[in-house]
C-alpha cells in the first residue's frame, strides 16, 4: 500500500533523527577509546604541573614573589605596579584588573554550571559588556596622553586602571569561556548564555569590587590570593588560547565532552607556553640591556 506524503515525511524524519543518534552514539564511543589511549598524557599533565609548581615554590634564589615578576616581565610592562602589604603586584596595575576580573569570572561561570554555554549573552547585558572594553580604552588612551607628554583629559590613577581593567576582565572571562566552548566541546548547549542574567553579572561585580576595595585598602594578608589570581589570570589566558590552537590542530574540534579528554593538547600547550612566556622574558632583558627599552 502506497504512503502518503505525511507518512513519507514523518519516516524521512525519523531516519534523519535515527542517523544523528548513531552519528553521536559513535562520536561518543571515539571519544571514549581515545580517552583510554591518552591516559599517560593525564600522567604526564599532572607531573609537569608538579614540576612547575616545585620550581616556583623550592628553587633557590629569589622569593616567590621576584620569581611571579621575572614570568611575567616579557608579558606586562610592569609599569604603574600596585603593592600590597610591602609586596610588588607581578603585573601593572591595569592587567592585575584585567587578569584577576578573568579569573573571578571564568571560576564564577563554572560554579553557576557553564561548563557547556554556547550563546552569547542577551542583547542587554553585551552591550554592557561592550561597554567594559570601551571603558577601559578610554582610560588606557588617556594614560597613553601622559607617556607622550600631552594633556591628558584627567589625572591618570591607579586605581581607575585597575576598575576599568575589572571590566574588561568580565568581558574577557565570558569570551574565553564562549570560544573554548564553541571550538572544542561536542556537547556545548547553543541556548545557554554564557552569562545569563543580570544577577549573575551582579555577583561577579560584587566580587570584583571586593578585590578592588582589598587591594586599596591595604589589605595586605590578601596579597597571596590576588596576586595569584592576577598573575594566574594572564597566563591563563596564554594558556587557553595555545590550548585551543593546538587541540584544533590535533584534531580534537568538537570532540570533548569532559575536560580530560583534553590531556594530550594540554601537556603539548603547556610546552609551547612555557617557550613563548621564557622567550618574552629573554626578549625584554636583552632589549633592556641593549637600552631600547626602560
């Protein structure tokens, strides 16, 4: 007995929705198997991770603190720096905004369960968002006006660099997130903002402005968290962009649905950072030596 359209359509469809099934089922089980075969790679992420943490912590010379500025000496300018309870911050006072906001916002998504947004925020909160990076343009331009010798539009401060530089850091922390999301995970949820509401925007403030009032406040028994915060945030965001490049390389865009799966692009990113913030760092100490740079 001939079907008619309707019935042809529905079985159409149920063969299209039967294909992805399987298509996923065995996306699922590659993933699976090479999650098997990667194990070492975990191994190795974690020792290598230990060696680093060894090496800042128990090699002799410098303290903890000259060591988090010499890594970071080819990344920031360490100009402007902050200092907290008798200790330098690692990075200027605009990337300790910058990095440290980044942190708070990429640890906040995660606990409030992004691990999978794939959308963007609403229209609304964006262009808050937006707003963050213009903000912190203008005050970088109007610092920029004092370094050339020209009037600036108004007496460049510390602390309105690190604020601007907050915001910013909320709109990095939501970007990272969405990109490293929308790039390697198989199961990333298109209709989950990253940033989802204002409240949610609200907490990450709160926080922000609690670091703010810390690190001018002169709390100085807080230095630790927000230097690590700061300096963990720039290298983090190194990190992620070097982790992204090398597990779309290798092969592994849209293929992870759990964050161990990710232990062979890892261990080769935390290589090939590692390189590129020594190398920075000889740079700067060369060009300071030759005299090109202060």
């Amino acid at each position: 007995m001939d079907k008619s359209p309707d019935e042809v359509l529905e079985l159409a469809r149920r063969s299209i929705a039967e294909r992805k099934v399987e298509a996923q089922h065995a996306a699922t089980l590659q993933g699976e198997a090479r999650f098997e075969r990667e194990r070492p790679w975990r191994a190795a992420f974690v020792g290598a991770m230990a060696v680093l943490l060894a090496a800042l912590l128990f090699t002799p010379g410098p303290s903890v603190d000259q060591k988090m500025l010499m890594v970071a000496r080819g990344i920031c300018a360490q100009e402007h720096t902050v200092a907290l309870g008798g200790l330098i911050f690692p990075i200027c006072a605009r990337n300790t905004g910058i990095y440290a906001s980044a942190s708070i916002t990429f640890l906040f998504l995660l606990l409030v369960g992004r691990q999978r947004a794939g959308a963007i925020p609403p229209l609304p909160i964006a262009l808050v968002l937006v707003a963050f990076v213009f903000i912190m343009a203008i005050d970088g331009f109007n610092s920029v006006f004092v370094d050339l010798g020209q009037t600036p539009l108004y007496q460049p401060q510390n602390w309105l660099r690190t604020l601007t530089g907050l915001g910013m850091g909320v709109t990095l922390g939501c970007t990272m997130l969405l990109i490293l999301n929308s790039a390697l995970r198989q199961d990333v949820r298109y209709e989950q903002p990253v940033l989802g509401s204002w409240r949610e925007l609200g907490g990450i403030l709160a926080i922000d402005f609690l670091a703010l009032a810390a690190l001018y406040g002169n709390a100085g028994w807080l230095y630790w968290p927000l230097a690590l915060l700061a300096w963990g945030g720039i290298l983090g965001v190194m990190y992620g962009v070097n982790l992204m490049l090398v597990a779309v390389f290798t092969g592994y865009e849209g293929k992870i649905t759990r964050p161990a799966q990710l232990a062979k692009p890892a261990v080769i990113a935390l290589g090939t950072t590692l390189l590129l913030v020594l190398g920075l760092a000889a740079l700067r100490l060369w060009l300071e030596s030759q005299g090109l740079v202060a």
